[in-house]
C-alpha cells in the first residue's frame, strides 16, 4: 500500500466524520437534509469527495485496498456522486439519508480496518 493511498483512506474517514459532525450539529440526519441553504450541499459535497477518492484508488489500481470494500457499495457510491453531479434537483434524499445512516458507518469501519491492517 502506498502513502497516498493510504492518504486518500484518511481523507475518506475525515470527509464520513465531517458528514457525521454536520448531522449531528442538525439534530438528526432528516433535519440536516431539509437545509437547502448551507448543510444539505455541504453533505452532498463531502459524499461526492469521499467517491471521488475512491475513483482515485481506482485509477491508481490500489486493488489491495479496494478489494476490502463490496463491490456493490462502491458502485452504489460512485452512482450517487454521479446523480449529485448530474441530477443535482433530482436527488432522492431518501437514498443519501440510507448512505448516511447505514452505508458511511460501514465504509468508515472498513477504512479503519485497512488502516489497522497497513501494520500486518
């Protein structure tokens, strides 16, 4: 695993914590959602980033790291990022709110396992 690979991991972690702070400094995640203004593209925006890394693992075929994370929620989330940049009106806030509450809490759990597992 290279250094910036594993950079990209912890910009990845930041980006889910930075979604996590945000909802909660909202109330809940309904809430944050609802703020068109400020919070909802500030979600949005850290979503697209945390795809765009990934994409960038992907580019740089870091397979060692990316063959620890399903297939199907990596596609899941580069079919997001694309929607947001594409449809961006059109968005379904009833899929961010399931990423947000079940799909960031588990890309963030396998992150912290490659980063445990950089030592092995």
């Amino acid at each position: 695993m290279s250094k910036e690979s594993i950079s990209k991991i912890y910009l990845i972690i930041e980006k889910i914590e930075y979604i996590e702070k945000i909802v909660n400094d909202s109330g809940n995640i309904t809430q944050a959602l609802e703020d068109v203004i400020t919070i909802r593209p500030a979600i949005l925006m850290h979503l697209t980033a945390i795809a765009e890394q990934f994409d960038k693992l992907k580019k740089s075929h870091a397979d060692d790291i990316l063959n620890q994370f399903d297939k199907d929620d990596l596609k899941g989330l580069y079919d997001v990022r694309t929607y947001i940049a594409h449809d961006y009106e059109g968005i379904n806030l009833a899929i961010i709110e399931w990423i947000i509450r079940n799909g960031l809490p588990k890309f963030k759990m396998q992150c912290e396992k490659v980063i445990e597992n950089m030592g092995n």
